[in-house]
C-alpha cells in the first residue's frame, strides 16, 4: 500500500504509521461530525462543508467531543460524504 502511495504521489514520503494515523484521524473526524449533524438544531452546509447551528449547540458539542472545536463554523470538511461511502 505504501508503494503505491509513494508511485502515486512523487513528492511526498509518508510511511506506513503515518498513512494509518491520518486514517484514523479523518474516521474519528467524520464520525464526530456525523453525531454533530444529527443534533437538534444543527444543519450541514453543503456549499462550505461545515456543520452550522447556534453558540448553544457548540457548547453541548465541545462538552460531548472536544476536539469538534476546530470546526465550529470555521473549518470545512469537503471529504464528507466521501468517507460516509468508506465508513457506513
């Protein structure tokens, strides 16, 4: 697998703990937003890839998974519905 990510993409050098860490990081991300998305009062913006809703839902959201912060209507996430085809 490695191989062929390094055949693919000539310009970078990643090894295989790395490739599996970034993995994780966006399977733990997606499943986040995905809980985050079927809260009361939440909406998924389709044109900027972001979960919106008021300052109340974010508080409720960084108690229940702290790392979510870093997309309180900043931070897209356009591999969405990508990875909702790879992890459902």
């Amino acid at each position: 697998m490695v191989k062929e990510f390094h055949v693919r993409n000539k310009y970078v050098s990643f090894t295989m703990d790395r490739i599996q860490d970034k993995e994780g990081q966006l399977k733990r991300d997606y499943k986040m937003l995905k809980a985050a998305r079927q809260q009361s009062g939440s909406s998924w913006n389709e044109k900027r890839n972001v979960v919106e809703g008021p300052p109340t839902l974010w508080e409720n959201q960084m108690v229940t998974f702290p790392k979510i912060k870093k997309f309180n209507n900043k931070a897209t996430f356009p591999l969405f519905d990508a990875l909702g085809e790879l992890y459902d």
